[in-house]
C-alpha cells in the first residue's frame, strides 16, 4: 500500500514537472525605461500554481517576488492559461530576468534604464542603407544602373528616362513610390520631431564617416533625389520602375536575371503615375487619380525645404524641394484619387485606395513652408473628408495596404495650425482609432490590437506612432499601458518570443533566416530590418509559392488563428520591409537615447 502511494506521488509529481515544463515567460527582450508600464506575460497548458521572482543580474539575486495575475480573456490558440507579471514599480538600472520560484524556468535577460532602446534609431537606417538602390553601400555595389524605359503616360513607349536611384522595396528589388514617398516622408518627420536623436557616423553615400549631416537626414535625402527623377515636369510622375517580372528567385541586385524585354539585367519597365488602371501582363491595377502619391510627396519635399534651410543651411537644395513640393500639390490637385502598384504575371499588388489623407499632409506641410492661407484652407477641408474614413483603425480587416499609409500623419502636422474646435476634431479622429484598437486588444491576453493581416507589424509601429503622436497633441498619457504592450509585442512579447527586427536585440531570439537574397546568398545578416510579422492562417494558408524550407522552429507555439515563421520560404511573415523599417524610426526615436 505505501509502495503504491509512494508511486502515485511520484508519477503526480513528474506529470506536474512535465506540464510546467510547457509554461513559457514572454518579456520585452530590449527592455524597459524606468516609468514604462512593464508587464510580462506567462502562458501553457496548465496552470501556473508558483511565484515569479525578478532577479538584477549584477548580484543574482531576487529584487521582488511576483504573483502571476491570471488573465481573463478569450484565450490565444493552442494554450489555455495566461498570466501576467507586473514589475512596474522596478525603475533601478541594470541587466533583469524572470525565473519561476520552484521549477527554475526563466527568461532571457533585458533591461531597465535609460539606456534600454540605446541609438537603436540608428540600427534601423543600417537596413535602409542595405535597401539602396543604384550605389548600395552594404553590398559596395552598383545595380540597375538602367532604370528605366518608360510605359503609358505622355512620353513615347519605352523611352528612356534615369530612374536610377530610391530603395528595393523588400527582399525583392522593385522600388515604388508609394511606399519611397512615405519612407521619406517618415524620416523627414522623425528628424522635425527628434533632432537630437540622430548621429552623423555615415556620408552622404552610406559610407563610413561623418559629412556634418544627420544620417536620417543622408537617407532621407536618397529618397528626394529619387522622387525629385520621379517628377521630370510639372505633369509627370512616375510611380513604380519594375513589376514582379522581378521574382524570379533570390538574386544579387548587380547580377538581376529579370529580363523586361530587353534581357537580363538591362532596362527595367519606369510606369507613369496617369491616374488610370495599368497592367502590361495578366493583371490590371485599379486607379482614380494621383494624389495619394502627389500629395504625400510633396509633403516629403515641404519638410526638406524647411529642414535645408533652417537646419543644414543649403537654400539651394530647399529652394529645390520648394519648387517640387507646390508642383507635385498642384499635381495632386488636379487628378484628385488613388494610383496603385502595378503587378505582371501575379494577383498580388499595393491595394491603396485612399488619397485625401496624403493631400491634406501635403496641404499642411506646405501651409508650415510657406505661409500661404490657402493651404491651410484645403488641408482642413481634406481633414474633415478623411476623418477616419482613410483608417484601418476602426475596421477589421482591410486588404493589402488597401488604407495607406497606416496613420494619418496630416492630422498631426495640421493640429498645430488650427483653433481649438478643429484641435479636437484632429485629436477625436486619433482617439477614436486609439480606442477602436484598444477594445480589440481586450479581447486577447496578449493586449495586441491589430487585425493581422499580410504586413501586420507595420501596422502595429505606426499604431504605436499614432499613440506617440496623440499624447503629442494632447497632453493625454492615459493610453501608456496600451501603448507599452503594442511596442513590448514587436520585441518580444508575443506567442514565439521574438524581436521582430533582424539583429534587434543580438543576444536573444530575433529573424534571423529572412526572406533576402543577401541572406540567402551572401550570408549577410544585416540588422534593424522589420519584417512583415505575423498573419492570419486564414490568409497564410492561401498564398501562392509559400513553402518553408527547414522544419519549423516554432511548430510547438503555432495555432490556428496567427502564423509566423522564421523561415526564407515564408514572403508573407518573414520579409523584411523597406517602408516598414522606415515607419518604425519614429517608435525607435521616441523611446530610443539622444545621440552621442
């Protein structure tokens, strides 16, 4: 009898064991500044019956001990019980980790200082730097020195026009406006709003070494000397210098064996921005007007003329961006709508069916530059027909960057100008989205509130910037616990326990077999890159040519509602985005140190 007691005991004490083995403890594995909201999270299959000690590493030693707070929401695929562990009150410097008192399972180490997201701004432009098209300083290489010949619009078909320059869009090698225009909008911003977080340790080309320029500022430039080749004359924009006739595998940009009809890597198709469907293979695009890309281009170009002359002191070069701000405006005006990407051979294609967004950004960008009233006047008119009609925020799903770009930045650049009545009409469109998210997010115990469809963590960082931007505006920091579990997600807290940023932290779980041909390739893990993150199955499931190539590291932590993979055969959760990247320099700046 107590030899069968002593077994059953012992088999009650190894399944224990077992099912504790299966807890997971999700942190952000940057860190924390000292009054962040900092809560971690701990999930498995049974419950978790034991205390969570935090531990300072430098004396190895518990500094509090943390009673896991059940979670009380729907529950996140194949696991039953989540708990969260709050630290907030911990704000002293140093190196931490969670460990579970009884079973000893612990997390990988973080921070909490001051110092905890560092110059990680800087981080970021490095993958920009690696997206260079033209001269890409990563590589030491020149590529596609042949954009391009030109397709429909007013100039004779396939002429010639240099379109040389911009970034490759992803880890394929097409360059858009759509999103260039955005990037360089983004960094242009970023600088307006943080000036004092960005160093000066490259050049103008992306090489080592200081030229008296903030280096957001070099990249940022690589993008107005793009759009300025973009925008010949006062009636032509080109939008988009390749198709995805590009996809023809993993490729070296200087070797490209994608050939547009005049062999391989040689001239590459320059479309015209005409405000009309386009398509020169299967699929057509869909289009109304320009002004999407007009107006946020010449929002791009007002805030360079603004920062050329007051912060580098070049009125030539803003005397430039002036010029092109108000045509590309006048451009916007006068085909008011949508123009979309261009596809060839496949469904898949930019979906932007939104503009009064850009042209109000434009609109406000242009009134700061230049004074003239009726910006203003137009700004606030597009304001009040885009309200939240533009925004993913307060829908469920949408298609692909069906509502781009992913915040309204016009609202913000236009609050400054106007009374206080158009003040909150400004900060309602930002709150009500803010809010929207934020009853979704009560729905998971992650506290996540996007929809996860294809290039979710853009999405996600340009909420996060949307939060960032509206306790700007208002004062209001009510919404600090959401916006720490939005931004704790991209770095780690998240059902696989990965940063979403190649490299980003280096000693912890981070994408590390990214869809790029310089990875594939060249074996080169260039960090700061965002990925597009995780997706629906629903979606997943249904995208052509997706095929992993190496069994899946996170198969035990997959379910049936959002998938990730780190895996190269996986373009839709693993592929690192230009625009996205771009998008998250605000996040960094915000939370990241002052330059040294």
């Amino acid at each position: 009898m107590i030899r069968t007691f002593v077994s059953l005991m012992l088999l009650l004490w190894v399944t224990a064991a077992f099912c504790q083995e299966e807890m997971y403890l999700r942190v952000n594995l940057l860190g924390y500044l000292p009054e962040d909201v900092k809560v971690a999270l701990a999930f498995g299959k049974s419950p978790v019956r034991e205390r969570v000690q935090l531990f300072r590493v430098a004396e190895d030693e518990p500094v509090v001990e943390l009673r896991p707070g059940k979670v009380k929401t729907a529950t996140w695929g194949t696991f039953d019980h989540y708990y969260e562990l709050d630290f907030s009150e911990i704000n002293t410097p140093g190196e931490y980790y969670l460990k579970t008192k009884k079973t000893g399972q612990q997390s990988a180490i973080f921070k909490i200082g001051r110092d905890a997201y560092g110059n990680h701004q800087e981080t970021l432009l490095e993958f920009m730097r690696q997206q260079r098209c033209g001269y890409n300083p990563t590589l030491d290489m020149v590529c596609h020195s042949k954009d391009g010949r030109s397709h429909y619009g007013p100039l004779s078909d396939s002429t010639y026009v240099d379109l040389t320059g911009g970034w490759h869009d992803a880890g394929d090698q097409l360059k858009y406006l759509i999103t260039g225009s955005y990037a360089t909008a983004h960094m242009l911003k970023t600088f307006e709003l943080y000036p004092e977080k960005f160093a000066d340790n490259y050049n103008a080309l992306g090489q080592p070494g200081s030229n008296g320029i903030p280096d957001v500022l070099d990249e940022a430039k690589w993008g107005l000397d793009w759009i300025h080749k973009l925008h010949p004359a006062p009636e032509l924009l080109f939008h988009q210098i390749a198709d995805d006739r590009d996809h023809r595998g993993f490729k070296i940009p200087n070797r490209d064996i994608s050939d547009y009809g005049w062999g391989e890597n040689s001239y590459r198709a320059g479309y015209v921005a005409t405000g009309e469907p386009q398509g020169l293979g299967k699929y057509k695009s869909e289009a109304t007007g320009v002004a999407n890309l007009a107006g946020r281009s010449a929002a791009a170009m007002a805030i360079a003329a603004r920062i050329w002359e007051e912060h580098l002191n070049d009125p030539a070069y803003a005397i430039k961006c002036k010029r092109a701000a108000i045509s590309l405006y006048k451009l916007g005006r006068e085909n008011e709508g949508y123009q979309q990407g261009n596809s060839y051979g496949a469904p898949y294609r930019y979906n932007e069916e939104t503009w009064t967004d850009d042209m109000e950004w434009g609109a406000a960008e242009l009134y700061k530059l230049t004074g003239e009233t009726e910006y203003l006047e137009q700004a606030k008119a597009y304001a009040l027909e885009s309200a939240n009609e533009d925004a993913w925020t307060v829908r469920d799903s949408a298609a692909h960057y069906q509502l781009y770009p992913f915040i309204n930045m016009g609202h913000f650049a236009l609050h400054e100008h106007v009374d206080d009545d158009f003040k909150k009409n400004l900060e309602g469109y930002y709150r009500e989205g803010i809010e929207y998210t934020l009853q979704r997010a009560k729905r998971n115990p992650f506290h996540i509130g996007i929809p996860f469809i294809w290039c979710s963590n853009n999405l996600l960082t340009s909420l996060v910037a949307q939060v960032i931007l509206f306790e700007k505006m208002t004062g209001d920091k009510s919404y600090a616990p959401f916006l720490a579990a939005q931004r704790d997600w991209l770095f780690g807290r998240n059902p696989w326990g990965t940063s979403m940023f190649t490299r980003l932290p280096e000693h912890a779980e981070h994408p590390v077999e990214v869809h790029t041909s310089v990875y594939v390739m060249l074996g080169l893990e260039v960090p700061g890159g965002l990925i597009d993150g995780p997706i629906y199955r629903t979606i997943h499931d249904n995208l052509l040519g997706l095929t992993l190539h190496k069994p899946d590291k996170f198969a035990h932590l997959q379910n049936n509602h959002v998938v990730y993979h780190d895996d190269v055969g996986d373009y839709s959760t693993n592929e690192p985005t230009m625009d996205g990247t771009a998008g998250a320099i605000l996040m960094m700046a915000h939370f990241g140190m002052d330059a040294e």
